[in-house]
C-alpha cells in the first residue's frame, strides 16, 4: 500500500493563508470520506487537526480547515502563526480495513 | 483523561522479535467502537500505521507488515501489545500507541512514543 502524496514543504508569511494537499486512490480517499489531518512538531507525538474531512476537534483552532475533491484532500491553515511551523501528515481509512499515512509536509512559516 | 504509554526494549538485535506494550488510562477497550493502534516513525521519516484492535477483538494489519505482526489487548490490565517478528535495521523507529474514538476513524490520543534501535 502506497502512502499518500503530499508536497515536501509549504511556506507562507504570518498571516497568510497555505494549503497542503494529499493525493491518494480510488481505494482511500477518492472511495471514503475519513481523511484526517496530524501536526507533529519536532520530537512530539502527533495531535489531530481535523477529521471525517473537515471536522475539527474540540480545542483545535478554526484557523485549520479541510476538504476534498476527488482523490485529493487538502488542509488550509490561514492567519499563519509561528507556532503553525510543524511537520502535517494526512491519512485515510483504506478498502483493505487498513489505514495509511501520507508523506508528509513540512510547513516553515517565514 | 486519556492516557497512553508505550514501553519496551530500546534496542533489539536483528532477527530478533521485538514486543511493545500499550498502557492506557482514561478509556475502556470493552467501550463499543473503541480501538487502539500502533503507529511508527523511523528517524526523520513519514508516519507508518502498523495494526489497530478493536474492542471486540477484531484485528486489522497492514498489508505489507501482516506477517510479521500480531497485536493483541487484555482489558483487564488496561493494556495492548504488539509483536513485531525478524526485526531488521529498517525497523528503526519510534513507535507509538494511539487511540481510536468510537465512531470517529482518526487517532485522538497518541502516546509519548518509544525509540526501538534495531542492531547488532
């Protein structure tokens, strides 16, 4: 099972808006609508920002938005912040009841 | 307050079989719908899913780890384990534990991780 393909790194301005995208198959994302979003900083666990698509979690800011068209799912961040510089992984439910993650994106905010 | 925790060896020898438990706290694998899973991360690398149990036993792999992993819980201690056999340098990587919410298909509640170096 191949992991879903994000770009390497995405950078913006504090207050501009990115969005990451992660593209996978007609068997994960194009076939189910539980794509979610995890933020990883630099030696941390990673912590859900979103899930089902574009539900956020209690607590998680709503500067973090998802969606999806087709096989590709995309996570916007706007009104970039400083603390928003991490390592963003996507990943999906899979037709073989199995998951997969995506190859992750790092985010530098210049 | 969920709370997980991983512990095992931090170093294993090829070919050896590497065993991984899962203490939580907070939650109930006899709750409906409640799973826990592991997930790895080689050194500076993308996240790997491994294999989740649910509360009702069932098991799920991934599809190229699936013979060499069995995961399995005991409700009564409050823990999960994951045996992972013919570990190689490849293996290297900080495994986590992770909770999956009933009705939600996402990981809520991560563990702090464990490094496993796998060396002679």
């Amino acid at each position: 099972q191949s992991a879903l393909t994000q770009p390497a790194s995405v950078s913006g301005s504090p207050g501009q808006s990115i969005t990451i995208s992660c593209t996978g198959t007609s068997s994960d994302v194009g076939r189910y609508n539980y794509v979610s979003w995890y933020q990883q900083h630099p030696g941390k666990a990673p912590k859900l920002m979103i899930y089902d698509v574009s539900n956020r979690p209690s607590g998680v800011s709503n500067r973090f938005s998802g969606s999806k068209s087709g096989k590709t799912a995309s996570l916007t961040i706007s009104g970039l912040q400083g603390e928003d510089e991490a390592d963003y992984y996507c990943s999906c439910y899979t037709s073989s009841s199995s998951y997969v993650f995506g190859t992750g994106t790092k985010v530098t905010v210049l | 307050q969920i709370t997980l925790k991983e512990s095992g060896p931090t170093l294993v020898k090829p070919t050896q079989t590497l065993t991984l438990t899962c203490t939580f706290s907070g939650l109930s694998l006899s709750t409906s719908g409640v799973g826990v899973a592991w997930i790895r991360q080689p050194p500076g690398k993308a996240l790997e899913w491994l294999a989740l149990i649910y509360w009702d036993g069932e098991k799920h792999y991934s599809p190229s780890l699936k013979t060499r992993l069995t995961i399995t819980k005991d409700t009564s201690k409050n823990q999960v384990v994951l045996t992972m056999t013919n570990m190689d340098p490849v293996d290297t990587a900080t495994y986590y534990c992770s909770h999956r919410r009933a009705a939600v298909v996402s990981f809520d509640y991560w563990g702090q991780g464990t490094l496993v170096t796998v060396s002679s």
